[in-house]
C-alpha cells in the first residue's frame, strides 16, 4: 500500500476518534446538567411547599389579627382618607391581606403617587405614601387645580385649599404654563428662600412674570429663565441688602433690566 493512501487511512482514523471523544464528553455534560437542573426542581419545590405550609400557619394564627395601622410621610392628606380607600376590614389577618391591591385602591387619590405597604410582626401594617409635590395652584373655570414639577394638573380632592403660591394670567391649556412650572421648581431650589416667600405668580404680556411676597413687595421678574435664577437672586439680595441698610422700605423692585429699578414707599 502506498505511504500516501497510509496517511490519510491514519488522519481519518484520529478524526474518528476526536469526534468520539467530543461526543461521549458532550452527553457526559448533558447528563451532568439534566442531573443539576433535576436537584435544582427538587430544591424549588421542596422551598415552594415550605413556603406555603409558613403561610397556612400564618395565616391562621390568631397572633397576627390586625390591632394597628401606622401611616407614614402624610404631608397634605389626612389619614381617614388613606384608611378609607385601603379599606382594611376589621380583625382580619396580616398575612391574609392583598396588600397590592389596597396599594393601588390608595393610589387613586390624585395626590398619592406611590403606596407602600409592609406587615410589620406580629398584627401591625405600616402604610408608606409618598404624596406628590404640588408647588402652585390655578384657578380654571372655577375649579382649584394643583400642579407639580412634572406639570400634573390635580384637581383638589380637599375640602380646603392648601397653602400654595396662586397663578395667575393663564390657563391650564395655556402653551406657556409647562415652561413656568420648570421655573418654579428651579426657584425653589435655587431661590434662596424667595419661592417661600411668594404668594402669587402673574405671568403678564408685556411685563412677563410678576411676583408678589408675602411682605408686600412686588418683584418684576421678567422672563421666567431657569438660566437666570441664581443671576437675578445676586442681583436682588445686592439691592436689598443695601437699601435695608439704609432703612428704605419698598413698593417694587424691577429686574427686567441690566441697572435694578425699585420704587420706594
């Protein structure tokens, strides 16, 4: 026989071989895996039952009857209105509760944008509300709406109106509103305390945004610029910093423009 036929009779004979060897490791693997997988189930189940048996027990024990509800972070609501759309019957057991659903029957209160609840051992629930944050309100068609920095109108579901700056000049469909919201927001972060302050926001036509504080002062604002906010409350704390200095009381300050106008009383 030819050396040359010899080699390629060996080569095929060691491919052979090598697929040999890969498919016995391939179903040693295979058998290896089907085998964890197969203890894994076993673990799951035997975890799952385990869980369920804990549950039927807890959820029989006379230890765990409801005895209190602790509501946390109310700043606008009162609590009977979150008692009254969770709706917890009387005596029941924690573990028996569908706390999700008594989530979401609380958060269809306009002003709750997240309810969170947790069992606390052995009978007690703790209610978490993270309430929105409305930082003006408007007056449309003789309606009192809130509005927070994600430009959420809420129609006020108190019965009394809460302590809001107002604002005035414009309407819930007006294009600008969105704009002057995202200005609110950056001045009360960044107003040093001015936000606080104001009890209403005008936005005029020709003289932009008015404000007026609490004190009585009038503040021309001028364009509602988030860009502008820290430059404008330089430019006011100079002015008034230096005629409180003086003694002089004033009507308005107008920061429309480059030199600071005021008026004095």
């Amino acid at each position: 026989m030819p050396v040359k036929r010899i080699n390629k009779k060996r080569k095929w004979n060691s491919r052979i071989k090598k697929r040999r060897k890969q498919t016995l490791y391939f179903n040693a693997r295979v058998k290896k895996s089907a085998l964890g997988i197969g203890i894994l189930a076993v673990l799951l189940a035997a975890g799952w039952f385990g869980y369920q048996k804990i549950m039927a027990t807890l959820v029989n024990s006379q230890r765990c009857l409801l005895t209190e509800v602790e509501i946390k972070n109310l700043k606008y609501l009162p609590q009977h209105e979150i008692l009254r759309l969770a709706n917890i019957p009387s005596g029941v057991n924690i573990f028996a509760l569908p706390l999700k659903e008594i989530e979401t029957r609380i958060e269809t209160n306009p002003l709750v944008k997240k309810a969170q609840i947790d069992r606390k051992w052995p009978s007690a629930l703790i209610i978490n509300i993270q309430e929105r944050e409305p930082l003006a309100k408007i007056i449309d068609q003789e309606q009192e709406y809130l509005l927070d920095n994600e430009i959420k109108a809420i129609k006020n579901p108190l019965s009394y109106s809460i302590p809001l700056p107002v604002l005035s000049g414009l309407s819930l469909q007006d294009a600008r509103l969105p704009g002057l919201m995202k200005f609110l927001f950056v001045l009360r972060k960044q107003g040093l305390g001015i936000f606080q302050q104001t009890v209403s926001f005008t936005m005029d036509t020709a003289k932009g945004l008015i404000m007026q504080l609490s004190s009585g002062l009038t503040l021309y604002w001028g364009d509602p610029d988030t860009g502008k906010v820290m430059e404008n409350m330089r430019r006011l704390k100079l002015v008034q910093d230096d005629l409180d200095s003086k003694g002089i009381s004033l009507q308005y300050i107008d920061l429309r423009f480059k030199n600071v106008v005021v008026k004095p009383l």
